[in-house]
C-alpha cells in the first residue's frame, strides 16, 4: 500500500503543537512526522483520536443487546464524534446476558467493527452495593466470586479489559489482589465504603473509581468516603462525567487539581445516546430520557447521553484550562490508563494512525481509524492527503 500525506497547519504532539507539519502514514501507523518549508493550504489541525472507556451503547443500541450490529452501530457512531477506540460496557443483569454480552464483544472484535476501534469490554455490575445501586437493580446484585470471574474472563478469552466492584464485600480485596496479578484493570464504584476500605482496595491494586462522585460515599469533613480517597491518593484514576448534570462545574474543577493527569473523561453513554426524548431500556430497567438528562423511575441518574467531544468542550470551560489539554484527559491520558499508549492516545511515530481532523473552529471534520479515513464531514476534502 502507498504512503499517505496528511500536511496540516497544527499537530497535537506529546511535546505540544507542531505547526506546519506533514504526516506519513504508511498501512495502519505513523512512520514519519516532519516539518514544511512551505505553508499548509488546510485550515486544519491534526489531533490523537478520543478513547471511551466506558459507555454502553448510542442510537438504540447497547453493548447488552449482544449482537454484531448493535457493537458496530456505537462504533460507527463514536467515530463521528472523534473517538477511536472504546469500551463496550456492560450493566448488572442475569448471569446468561453478561456472558452474551461478553462472548459478542469477543467475536466483534475478531470479525471486526467499521469506525472506532473495539478494545474490549469493561464489566460494570454485578459486584456492587445497594445503597449507591443508581440504575442497577438491586436484586442482581451480589459480592464478587473468583470462580464466576474465571469463567467470564475465559469465554472473554482476554477481551475483558476492566472489572468494577464495591470494595466493602469481604472477599473484595483478595480478589482485587489477584485480578491486579492478572492484569486486570479494577475499578471501583457503587460503592458506600469509606475512606479506609477504599484505600485499602487502592493499595491492594485496584486502578481507580467509576464516574467520580457518582455511585460512591461523598466527601464530608469527617468521613472522607470513596471521594476523599479518589481526590487525595496518588495515582487513582478518576473517571468523569463531564455533562453538568452528573457532577457541577465547580466539583470537576476540583477533582482535576487533585487528579490532574488521572482525570479521565468518559460518556456512560446509554442507548438513548443521539435519540430523541422517551422511554429506553438500560439492562432490566425501563428508564427515561428528558431533555439530555436519563433516570430511572426513583429519580437515579442512569447514564447520561454525552459524548466524548462535548465533553472535552465541557471540561475545558469548567477548568478554565485550554481546548488541547482537555483533549489530552480523552485522549493520552485513557490510553496510559489502559496501558495502550505505546500504539494509541498520541501522535507519534510508530504508533496506529488514529486521528482526527478539525476545522479552525475545533469542529470535527474526519476520523481516521488505523490509517483509514472512518468518518468524513462535508467539509472533508480529499485533498486534505497530499
């Protein structure tokens, strides 16, 4: 396959803005970044592709329906806004559908997805606690089991990327303890642990915690909780919902001058994701969607229907930080968390040539998954390659 030349007027690098720059791609990588004696005619600036590391479905499909179409409908979708890669999440549900879900995730990333990258899946439920439950349902809800967790992590046969529990459970912090030795990413959340426990899961190996103050004991001055312990212990990783309903402006300001680089934007999209206002089903559970905000019939919020590029915009203007390091808690940062930096999160050579294109006005013009462009705007021109 020939090489192909992207010369754009900006790239976003690990050490900053390049300007002028032209890229070669070569097959699915980059294998060359170098500067122009002569100045780009595209108005456009080249970006690392977003990573969504958690979200359970868009446009009427959810990563628990368990079928090809449903995975590939949320791939194509999150490729027109920007992100290249995701996790498939589940929700609390029967025994038989996780597994559904898991096996599809499995035989969709051997056959294949046609926009973002199919990384794996992200267990979220049924290991948690009731007090915090949001939208699972309280019923299928038990403590972690290592024999149950074997036997998903086999029909997973390694596409199990990441488990969420509650860390209370006394069998929690073996289990942590081996899923770490595993490599397996453990999140913690729906949880009402307190401080102490949580650091004790934090130390036994567990990564970090599920949407940052949402299903979790709060902040108090005498009972530091789940949050005090995700706000205050170096190196946990934070997810967050950058949507300003989950969490106010000013709480996820907070949270990124305690976390900093382990601040990590993610969507908890639901299918209701891209669809109009009504009644969607979220695992067992008939919730409601009304004007960009989903809850249950007990009023739990349920998910949300963000996206990963509002919320970059998002993020940047409740943290008054600039546009290009928002982009970076979506993009590099999710990709250290993952441990997939070394092929994806950032342009550099050798990595996958997953990028996006956007217009001066950071609106998105194409996505570009492995070398291949997955989505094009009708701005895109094809002479944007040169």
């Amino acid at each position: 396959m020939a090489s192909k030349q992207i010369h754009a007027k900006q790239v976003l690098t690990p050490i900053g803005w390049l300007e002028n720059a032209i890229i070669t791609i070569e097959k699915d990588r980059i294998t060359n970044i170098e500067l122009s004696d002569k100045p780009s005619v595209n108005e456009i600036k080249v970006l690392p592709a977003l990573i969504d590391t958690h979200i359970h479905g868009v446009m009427g499909a959810d990563t628990m329906d368990a079928t090809h179409t449903a995975l590939d409908t949320m791939s194509r979708f999150l490729a027109q806004r920007g992100v290249g890669a995701f996790l498939a999440t589940t929700v609390t549900e029967s025994h038989e559908k996780i597994e559904a879900a898991l096996i599809q995730v499995k035989n969709s990333i051997k056959q294949g997805v046609s926009g973002a990258t199919l990384l794996g899946s992200y267990l979220e439920g049924p290991f948690f606690t009731a007090t915090h439950k949001g939208a699972h349902p309280q019923e299928l809800l038990h403590a972690p089991n290592q024999l149950l967790i074997e036997k998903w992590l086999k029909l997973a046969e390694g596409t199990l990327k990441c488990i969420a529990l509650a860390p209370e459970y006394p069998e929690s912090i073996a289990i942590i303890k081996w899923l770490s030795s595993q490599k397996i990413r453990v999140m913690l959340g729906h949880t009402d642990a307190d401080y102490s426990t949580t650091k004790a899961a934090l130390l036994a190996g567990a990564s970090g915690v599920v949407h940052c103050y949402n299903g979790m004991s709060g902040l108090q001055h005498r009972n530091p909780g789940v949050v005090g312990a995700a706000l205050s212990i170096d190196n946990c990783q934070a997810e967050i919902i950058v949507d300003g309903h989950h969490v106010h402006p000013a709480a996820v300001a907070i949270a990124h001058k305690c976390c900093g680089k382990n601040l990590l934007l993610i969507t908890d999209a639901m299918r209701a994701t891209g669809m109009s206002n009504g009644d969607y089903q979220l695992g067992k559970l008939v919730v409601h969607m009304q004007d960009n905000v989903v809850r249950t019939d007990e009023g739990s919020l349920a998910g949300s229907v963000l996206t990963l590029d509002r919320a970059v915009n998002n993020f940047a203007k409740f943290t008054d930080i600039c546009f290009e390091q928002a982009w970076l808690h979506a993009s590099y940062y999710p990709a250290k968390a993952l441990g997939i930096d070394e092929d994806l999160g950032s342009i550099s050579i050798n990595k996958l040539a997953n990028l996006v294109l956007l217009n001066k006005r950071n609106e998105l013009v194409a996505t570009i998954v492995n070398g291949k462009v997955v989505y094009k705007s009708k701005e895109y021109d094809d002479h944007y390659f040169c």
